[in-house]
C-alpha cells in the first residue's frame, strides 16, 4: 500500500512519538512537534497513538493515493483537499485508489497531521520511525517520495468518529511553564518581566528551537554543560530567549529558565513567525 509525494511543500516528514533513552549518546527526542494534534489524528481512526503520521508545515503539500484506505487530518487548517474539494478536520476521511491530497490557505495554525489507517510504514531505527538527519535516510520528505502503509481489510464507517477541537488551542498565546534549574538565578525583576512581558516569534525558527525577538537582560553567567530536554526555555548571552524543540541537542551551556509543559510545547508549534506568546508559571 503506498502514497506518492507530488509536492513536499516548505517540510513534510514522517514522525511519530521520538527516540527516548538515547541521551547517552547525544541523540534528541524528535518525533512530533505537536503531540496533542497528533494523537487525535491518530485516535479518530482507532490506530496506536505511537503510530506514525505524517507531519506538514505550512501547507504546500500534495500526495496520490496509490491505493485506497482511511486517514485522518488533524493540528493546523490548510484548507485540506481531496481532488480539489474540502474536506474536514479531525474525522475519518474515506481515500480511493489514485484519489489526491492537497493543501492550500492556511486558516489557523502552523502543522497538520495526517493518519493512515494502521499508520505508516517507513524504515523503523532505535525504536522509532521518526525522520532525523542524524541517523535516518533524510530529515524531510522530497517530491516522488514513496510512503507505504498496511492494508486495511476491515474499514470504519466514517460517520462514527469525528473530534471537536477547540480553536482557542491553537489561538491561547498562554504557555504554562515550571522554573528551570536556573530560574532562581534571575533577580526579582528579571523573573517579573519574563512572566509578565509578551514576546514575539522570530523568522528563525525550527524543529530544534524557536528564537523570540525581546530580550531578556542578562547577568548570569554560563553554566556547565547540562541537560536539556524539548521545551526548556535558555537564555543566551545576548539576552534573547531560545525554546527548544523536538529535534533539540541532549546538553547545553545556556541557563535554563524555564520548562515547558508538553501540552504548551505543541502550542508553540502551532505558532508562526511574529505570533506572540506569554510565559506563565504552574
């Protein structure tokens, strides 16, 4: 069973739940960057939530169903397609055999997910499917790709299952954040400003981190090669702030301010350049 890559668009990938307990040897997480998005794609069509989905950012994409199957769109709206007519979010999607998948205008958010029924099938390495440059064959998709995914004998009907997302997930600039290990090194009015202030996304963004554009003063000084983890906030000698994302190194000699909650790290993923966010301690 497979599916063609028309167009890969700005970055489409096969990911899925990441690499866990590799640090020892320097190897990051990756996997989704917006876990909640894509445990419903893969939830609406009964798959393991550590199934493989395909991740796309900001739309551009397109795909032929070689052979036909169930999948499931879910995260950001890209106005999603099946032979150039709508098709919704978050539900079942019945695909036939040359039938294609395309993405235009973007709605709301910054990644969508699809789900194939029984998931997808690439090349399994350290527990996961996840693409990463580091150790698989590519990071992203390219056009004229081959994706392949199991036969589904036994098909759902698609009008038992559909999810109401709530937009404001996509829309709250509120990410909940708890101190970092460094957190407690910033003055009274260091701490004030970083979970009070607005700050803004920069145009240098990707999946190992997201840069903010306002500063941050800073007075501390470097730390020791530590740990960190997607979702730690560090603070750069400049003052500016990185948040680290799914594809993140494993250690860092920035001070780590704060942490993420994971539901907050894929509200950030869904974030575009210059869209403001605000940190708030849990």
């Amino acid at each position: 069973m497979m599916i063609k890559v028309l167009k890969a668009g700005f970055y489409s990938a096969i990911q899925d739940k990441g690499r866990f307990g590799f640090a020892n040897i320097g190897m990051p997480i990756a996997g989704v960057m917006d876990s909640y998005a894509a445990n419903i794609a893969n939830h609406v069509l009964h798959n393991n939530l550590a199934n493989a989905v395909l991740e796309i950012a900001f739309n551009n994409a397109v795909f032929q169903f070689i052979n036909a199957t169930q999948i499931c769109i879910s995260g950001a709206d890209f106005s999603a397609k099946i032979n150039g007519k709508l098709v919704k979010l978050n539900a079942i999607i019945n695909v036939k055999k040359d039938d294609v998948l395309s993405f235009g205008t973007i709605k709301f958010g910054a990644r969508t997910y699809v789900a194939v029924a029984g998931g997808f099938q690439s090349e399994t390495i350290l527990g996961s499917r996840s693409m990463f440059k580091e150790i698989t064959k590519t990071s992203q998709l390219k056009n004229g790709d081959v994706l392949l995914f199991q036969e589904q004998i036994h098909l759902r009907n698609p009008l038992n299952a559909s999810i109401k997302v709530n937009k404001n997930y996509f829309e709250d600039d509120k990410l909940i954040c708890f101190k970092g290990p460094e957190f407690d090194l910033l003055s009274e009015k260091q701490q004030h400003k970083l979970c009070n202030a607005n700050f803004s996304i920069s145009n240098d963004i990707n999946r190992m981190g997201f840069r903010l554009n306002e500063r941050l003063e800073n007075t501390l000084s470097g730390i020791v090669t530590s740990a960190v983890l997607p979702g730690t906030v560090q603070l750069t000698p400049s003052g500016k702030l990185i948040v680290l994302m799914k594809d993140c190194q494993v250690t860092g000699g920035y001070p780590r301010i704060l942490q993420l909650k994971e539901n907050s790290l894929g509200k950030l993923a869904q974030k575009k350049p210059t869209d403001k966010i605000c940190f708030v301690l849990h």
